[in-house]
C-alpha cells in the first residue's frame, strides 16, 4: 500500500506545479497588457501636447473676458454706488432743514 504522506506529497507538488505554471502565463499576459496601455498612454500624451497651444489660447482668451467682465461690473457698480449715495445726502441735508 501506498504510503500516505507521500501521496500527498504527490499531490501538492502537482499541484504547485499547475499553480505556478498559471501564474507564469499570467504574468505573460499582464506584461503584454502593460504594454498595450504604455502605447495608448503615450499615444494621448502626444497627442495633448499637441493640444497645449490650444488651452493656452482659450486659458488667456478666458482671463482677458473675466477681467473685461470685472471692469464692467466695478462701473456698474461704482455708478449706482454713486447714485444712491447723491440720494441718501439729499434726503439726509432734506432732513437737517
């Protein structure tokens, strides 16, 4: 009869055999796949270089129009400041008489 630590000796070596032969095909796969995504990876980095001049543009087009846009407002604002304060002296010399 068969001795029973060495069948399972047996076992576990096939095993670990079979396992191990996975993980190396696995590990052939995940290379591969690194790979395929380091293409695609430098393939977008190229082509958004090629893009910086773009958002360059539209970064200091957008500036330019937000500080037009704060002027525009600080006059509105200062005229209708200026406004309600002529109201609010008349109205306060109004009260003094």
């Amino acid at each position: 009869m068969i001795d029973v630590n060495l069948f399972f000796l047996v076992i576990i070596c096939t095993l670990s055999s079979i396992l191990l032969i996975a993980l190396i095909i696995l590990v052939i796969k995940l290379i591969k796949t690194v790979s395929k995504i380091d293409k695609v990876v430098d393939d977008v980095t190229d082509k958004s270089s090629k893009l910086d001049g773009i958002f360059n543009l539209v970064e200091t087009t957008t500036d330019a129009l937000s500080s037009v846009g704060d002027k525009v407002v600080g006059t509105i604002y200062s005229i209708f400041s200026n406004a309600i304060n002529k109201k609010r002296k008349n109205k306060e010399e109004q009260d003094y008489e």
